[in-house]
C-alpha cells in the first residue's frame, strides 16, 4: 500500500537519459559534489591527472575491487592472490624491457611547445573528420605505429594539416619516443646504482614471485596469480577525468600454461572477462567491445582490448594479454636463477607462458558512474515538472546499500529507524538521515546511487512494517522491518 508522501510511479515518468559530452562535465560536477572524486591537492589548485577518491568513492571502487578479487581467487580452484610492493629491484625494468620499450611516441609543436601525444593528436583531429575518412586516417595512423614509422606518422601529420589547438599551427618537432617510468632516488647516495622506479605495471611483481608462490603453494600449472595495486605513468597527455591519470590501479592476473596452450587459455580469459563486466560489473552487452591489438607490446603474441562506450567514446577498459614466456625467460636471464616448472604430467622441465588479464580499476569507477549517472524530467500526476539526477549502479556495488529514514524526529520513529540499521550494519553499509523532508532525503540517496531506502512511519509502531523505495524505478511497497535485512541482502548478492 502506497502512503500519500509517495513519488508517482514509474509509468508516468517521460524519461530520457542523454549520453553525450555535456552530460560527461554534469557527471564530473556530481562526482565532486557527492564525495565521489576530488582533484589532488585542489586547495593548492590541484596536480594534473592525479585525483583523489572521496567517501562514496573510495567504498565503490573497495567494492568493485573485492567483486574482482572474489572472482578471481575466491571462485576459482588455482588463483591465488599476492601484494607485491612498488618499489622493485631496478633490474627488474632492464629485465621486463620497460626501460628500452615503455615509451609512447610524442611530438612537440614548435610555437606553443606543448607536447601531444601523436595518437590523441591524430585520434582528436579524426573527430572533425566524416567517419570513413577518419576511420581510413585512424588506419593509416596504426599501420604506421606497428611499423615504427616515426618519420612517417610527421609526415601523416603533416599531409593532414593537423594542427596545435594552442598556436594553431603545423610548426612540428620529430616525433620521438618519451618513456613513461617515474624514477627516485633509493637511500641517500645519488647515483645511478640506486636509481629506481615507481612501477608502471604491477605484472612484474608476480613473475619475479612466480617461483615463490608455485613452490610455497604447490601450485600445479595451470594456475594463476592476481594482485591489485597501485602503478605509476608519467603520461605526457592525460586526459578524460579519471581515465587517464598519473597514478593508478591495475587489477591483474597472470596464468601460467604450458607452452602451446596459449590461445586456447587466451580465448578462455578473453570471454571469462567479457562475462565478469556484463554479469558482476552489470554492463550493457552493447556498451562493450573486443579490439584486437593490430601493434603488439613487445612481449605479447596476442592481445585484444575490451572497450567500454565512454561518454567519450569507445576506450579502453581491460587487456588480455598472451605473454608468452617473455617475461620469466628475461627474469631468469638477468637474475640468473631458473624459473622454470618441471611438469609431472608430460615429465618435461619448462619456462611456463603466461595469459593476463590486466583492468585498470580506475577506469572500472569511471565506467561504472557512467553508465550509472542519468538526469530524468517527468510531469507529476499534476502537470508539475519533476526531476532528479541519479546514479543507477547496481546495488552489489553501489556505496551505501540502504539508508533508514524516520518520517518525523519525533514519536519513537527515529528509534525504530536505529534498531534497522543496528541490525542491517554489520552485513552492508547503511546511512540513517532525519534531516528535511522525505522527497528531499530521497533525492539524496538517489544522487549518491543508494538502492534502497527505507522508511520508517506511524503505521510501522502499529504494525512493524515499513515503506521500501526502489531507487531506480521509485517505487514502494510496505514489507515488515524484520524482512529488510534479508531483501538488501537478496539484491546485493551476485
Ligand atoms: N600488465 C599489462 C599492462 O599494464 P596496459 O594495457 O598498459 O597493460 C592495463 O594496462 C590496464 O591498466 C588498461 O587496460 C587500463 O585499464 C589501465 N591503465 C593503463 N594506463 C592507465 C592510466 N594512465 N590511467 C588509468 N588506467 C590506466
């Protein structure tokens, strides 16, 4: 039964949701406004491309980590995970080739001297283009890049006229290759032996504990190794909120095969993935795609993008990687320490290959708000205009699952309201508010992406039921207050 303080039902609503760039700097405006995302250090005016994670922020991506972790060691027989540290022996980079090959070619214009990377040169200029003389240029771009053509990406840019957005002009350096590692200084005695690096991927430390791992947990191949943590790029041009930042997460896992067997686990990991972002993460089918790799790192042999439709465009969002046994072949080089597996079953001794998968977890936040947020108008039963910003995010991962919201602060209602969270908190976050009127504490819960509120009013002292608000369709039921616990739950399990 529906009590008069209710919104109408979702039938009257003339939704629409708008998916576009305006909507991208109304959804980077919300995030701050709702503890979401903050720029680093916005007081000192803030440090490009390095962002912090406010309340709501930091319980969604803690959530979309653990729904990660869970899927990738708790569900599985031979996963195991490890936390590695940031900071490596500086072979280790010699070892991975990161220190000759982790570079992104740049080039600089003359006049304004800002520094472009040559694919978002290209890629920006191909938006003004019709789209099959963009998709053609975007070709031409990376059948030049596989190849190394360095002289002959400037001379692409040159022939198509591109030019700096600051000066305007085509006044262009050669291109060359900027690496992307961030170095320090290890102890106190500065020279080059205690140079070393801030991690641009968090692979590494779980090839060079390999050994460690198989041995300590008599891992039989093929198993695989997850972690997740931070990494480090000094990406010259970082764009697109949280999309591309200085300092991120990566969520990875590295499985070790046989050799041979390396594309039958790659097109396992390729649709494993695809499952786990439409079935836990909760992505549209059509809002994600695979890209295959047309210029391979130099330590794959096969690798394809899973993209998500940013509002932005289509981007990338995870790597599925086949390794082959690059990297523990070079570990074993430079460390001169074996790192092979003697396998029982065929009596053979071997370097393993490794599959990886490799999400960054900031850009899973940025998918996940985006594909969330939406701005809604609808006319009340009255002809009123009515409207609301909301994040729909599932509810296994949205911050605050329940908030418990007593009609008045008087009566014994806020009472009522505690014993629901006391009992509710230990199993989900809950939020308790009994601040301003109910539409508005909902218009709240609505923008921070709560699933579910709960209200609590005189009919609950009579008969201990209470009203339940669904956050995306708005609509209510009265269900008994000892139900409430067991319904969260119900809905937050994947
Ligand atoms: N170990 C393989 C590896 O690091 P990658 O494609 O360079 O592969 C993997 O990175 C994932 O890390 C990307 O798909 C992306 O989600 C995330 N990532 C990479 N650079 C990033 C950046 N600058 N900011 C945010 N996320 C980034």
């Amino acid at each position: 039964m529906a009590a008069p303080y209710l919104c109408n039902p979702i039938e009257k609503f003339n939704l629409f949701m708008s998916y576009d760039n305006n909507t991208f700097q109304n959804l980077i405006s919300h995030c701050k406004e709702y503890g979401y995302i903050f720029q680093s250090s916005e007081i000192y005016d803030g440090l490009a491309a390095v962002y912090d994670y406010g309340q709501n922020g930091a319980q969604l991506k803690k959530n979309i980590r653990d729904a990660w972790w869970k899927t990738m060691t708790q569900m599985q027989d031979n996963i195991v995970g490890i936390d590695a540290a940031i900071f490596m022996h500086p072979t280790t980079w010699k070892a991975s080739g990161h220190v000759d090959n982790f570079s992104d070619p740049m080039i600089d214009n003359k006049d304004s001297q800002k520094r472009y990377r040559v694919d978002h040169l290209i890629e920006a200029f191909v938006e003004s283009l019709e789209k099959e003389a963009g998709a053609a240029l975007i070709h031409q771009m990376e059948q030049l890049l596989a190849a190394d053509d360095l002289a002959g990406i400037k001379q692409l840019i040159i022939d198509n006229n591109i030019k700096c957005s600051v000066s305007g002009t085509c006044n262009w350096t050669d291109v060359r290759q900027f690496n992307l590692m961030f170095s320090t200084e290890l102890g106190s005695i500065a020279d080059e032996a205690s140079t070393i690096y801030l991690r641009p991927e968090t692979a590494q430390g779980i090839f060079v504990n390999f050994l460690n791992v198989q041995k300590t947990g008599r891992m039989k191949i093929p198993f695989g190794i997850a972690q997740t943590g931070k990494a480090f790029r000094n990406e010259i041009v970082a764009r697109q909120f949280i999309f591309r930042m200085r300092e991120f997460e990566q969520m990875e896992m590295q499985y070790f095969i046989r050799p041979g067997s390396q594309m039958e686990w790659y097109e396992h990991w390729k649709a494993e993935r695809m499952r786990w972002h439409q079935e836990v993460m909760g992505f549209p089918a059509a809002r994600l795609q695979f890209h295959k790799h047309i210029k391979l790192a130099h330590y794959a042999d096969a690798a394809v993008d899973v993209e998500f439709e940013f509002p932005f465009g289509w981007k990338e969002l995870e790597g599925v990687h086949s390794r082959t046994d690059f990297d523990l072949k070079q570990h074993q080089e430079f460390s001169k320490k074996k790192q092979q597996y003697f396998d029982t079953e065929i009596n053979q001794n071997y370097i393993p290959y490794v599959v990886e998968t490799s999400v960054g977890l900031d850009r899973l936040v940025l998918a996940t708000l985006s594909n969330a947020y939406a701005e809604e108008k609808w006319n009340r039963e009255d002809g009123t205009p009515d409207s609301r910003v909301v994040l729909k995010i599932p509810a296994n991962l949205a911050p605050t699952k329940l908030a418990v919201l007593p009609l008045t602060k008087k009566d014994g209602l806020p009472d009522i309201a505690r014993d629901i969270i006391k009992n509710c908190r230990g199993a989900f976050p809950c939020f308790y508010e009994e601040k301003d009127s109910i539409g508005k504490r909902y218009r709240r819960m609505d923008a921070i992406g709560t699933p579910f509120c709960v209200t609590v009013d005189h009919q609950s002292k009579e008969d201990g039921t209470v009203t339940i608000r669904y956050r995306d369709t708005m609509t209510q039921k009265r269900i008994h207050m000892d139900d409430v616990k067991a319904k969260v739950l119900e809905a937050i399990t994947v």
